[in-house]
C-alpha cells in the first residue's frame, strides 16, 4: 500500500498544509529546480524556501499585470528566480484569458462551471487576451535547467498543462503539487481521476486536501514519482529530533 501524507497527519488537512508534511523529508530536501505555473503573487515563497532549502533555480509563469510586478520585484531580490509573464500552454502564442473580481486568483484559460455553485461572491470581471508558451521552449530559451519539482495552480487547467509537459519536461520531475478537483468547476477542466490516469503509471498520488473545509471537491494533491514515493515519508535526523 503507497503511504499517504494525510493518512500520517494528525489533524484533517487543508489547503497548504498538505504540502507541509513533507518538511524534513529526504526527498524535499533534493529538490533543486522549481517551475511554478500559474504563481499569481507567489504568496508561498517563504513556505516553500523552508521546505525546500536547497532549491537554487525558481523558474515562474503569470500572465497578469499585476501580480507581474510582485514577481519581478521578487525576482529582483532573488538571483534563483526567472520570471516568464505568460500563461503556460501546449504552444507559443496567444489565448483568451477569464480574469475573475476576487483580485483575479480563480483567473483561468478556462471559463467558469460549477465554480459559480461552489464560490458564488466570484465572478469574471474580464477577459484579455494573454500570451501562451510552452514550458520545453522557454527552458532552451533561457538555458534553464529543467525542473524536479512542479507547483501548477492553473485553475481547472492542470490537465491540460500536465499533457503539453508529458514527455522532455515531464520525465525529469519528481514532485508535483498542484490545484485539482473532483468535478469540472471550469468549463474543459478534468477531474482529479482524470490527473491520476494521465500520470500514472510513472507518478503516484500521495495525498489531496481540499482547499476550505465546505468545498471538500477542490483543493490540492501530491504526486511523486514512484521511486521516490519512500524518500517523500524519510525524514533526516535533523527532522525528526525537531519533531
């Protein structure tokens, strides 16, 4: 049976907390290159910083205006961050984009389905017209390395993003943490199930937790690579004296 982050965790989990249960793990600490796709303002940086310390390359896309300047304002204090002020697609060019009245954090490529049952207070204020790239041509643009680590939070539009990565930027990942959902709150947007087929049999879903405690069909999952399924639950000695 694949150990399970929520099952080891104490109390029910939500949201980030999913995430902080790989504190101290041996293969949080290998971690060196992260792609963050969909950052908005990249409000977890300092969380990720503490779980990741050894991470020396942050590569990060956003295509809105406004959390385009906190990202290069942090990119600014930070010599390890890259940022790319575009949506992440299966091809470089260009593509609608529904910009949403919560300070635009549900924008997505997709439009909104259920979403409007489940958050009702959040709407599509507009839509612009937002540059699209491919992660493969950005990296050999920019002579990045490529990522072990995914962080995806695309609003409905993960399983569109994990397709167009399958293959030469897929296949180096050992980590993903990204937004799902167990039914389609975008329009086009695939159900959790749906991420698990299209990952498998290479990754292994290691824990979900739902984004608010009311809204248990959208939150957050884990996948790793099955070889470093047991890397994921071994803490360092460090680690777990501080526990």
């Amino acid at each position: 049976m694949t150990p399970s982050l929520t099952a080891s965790a104490r109390t029910p989990l939500l949201d980030l907390d999913l995430i902080r249960q790989l504190r101290g793990s041996r293969l949080a600490s290998q971690m060196r290159v992260l792609c963050v796709i969909g950052a908005h303002r990249f409000d977890e940086a300092e969380l990720i910083d503490r779980l990741f310390p050894g991470l020396t390359h942050i590569l990060i896309f956003e295509p809105l205006p406004g959390p385009l300047q906190v990202l290069r304002d942090r990119a600014k204090a930070d010599p390890r961050i890259e940022v790319v002020a575009a949506a992440v697609s299966d091809r470089d060019g260009t593509a609608r984009f529904h910009v949403t009245s919560n300070d635009g954090e549900s924008s997505s490529l997709l439009e909104l389905g259920s979403h409007r049952e489940h958050f009702p207070h959040v709407q599509v204020a507009q839509t612009i017209e937002v540059p699209t790239r491919r992660v493969d041509s950005v990296l050999r643009e920019k002579g990045f390395p490529a990522p072990d680590m995914l962080l995806i939070d695309v609003q409905g539009a993960e399983y569109q993003v994990l397709e167009g990565l399958k293959g030469e930027v897929l296949d180096g990942v050992r980590m993903i943490y990204t937004e799902v959902s167990k039914e389609p709150l975008y329009q086009g947007g695939r159900p959790l199930v749906d991420v698990e087929a299209l990952l498998q049999p290479r990754f292994v879903n290691i824990g979900y937790a739902p984004l608010l405690p009311h809204v248990p069909i959208h939150g957050n999952a884990v996948f790793v690579a099955r070889a470093d399924v047991l890397a994921a639950f071994a803490l360092s000695v460090r680690e777990r004296l501080r526990r």
